[in-house]
C-alpha cells in the first residue's frame, strides 16, 4: 500500500500476529535486550506474557548488529521479532 492507506490496521497483513506469538515462544522476542531484565520490572509485566519480556539468549552488539542486518532482508522480520524501530 502506498500513501496513508499504509498505515492503516487493513495494511498488515494476517500473518504478522501468527509470526509474533511463534517468534515469542522460540525466544526470538526483544532481541535488541542487552541483558536481563530486574525482577522488579518483570513483575509489573502481565503475567501471561511475563517470559516473553526477555529472550531466551542475549545477544553482543556485535551479534545483533548481524541479526538485523539479516531480517532487514524480508518486510516482516523485524516486526515479527519486535525488533523494528
């Protein structure tokens, strides 16, 4: 879509939500978090969604940097993982 109608909830596509929660289970979510986050700040997370604050690994700026350099490949990469600024 082009113009403002790309920013409308019509233009993301079904599977994008579908891609989030799997990327959320595998770990893949919030990639670009360079350590753990406190306990105090976990607790005020929802708990349904506490263990997909973190990921599962984390990650050097180094390591990182290589990751987005790969899903800035693909239109739904960084979306799906949250890591789209």
């Amino acid at each position: 879509r082009i113009g403002s109608d790309r920013w409308s909830l019509d233009a993301i596509p079904p599977c994008v939500e579908r891609l989030k929660n799997r990327a959320k289970q595998l770990g893949l979510w919030n990639l670009f978090l360079p350590k753990p986050i406190p306990n105090e700040i976990r607790a005020l997370c929802d708990q349904d969604n506490a263990s997909f604050v973190s990921p599962s690994m984390y990650l050097s700026n180094r390591e990182y940097g290589v990751l987005c350099e790969i899903m800035g490949r693909s239109l739904l990469a960084s979306e799906a993982c949250n890591c789209n600024a």
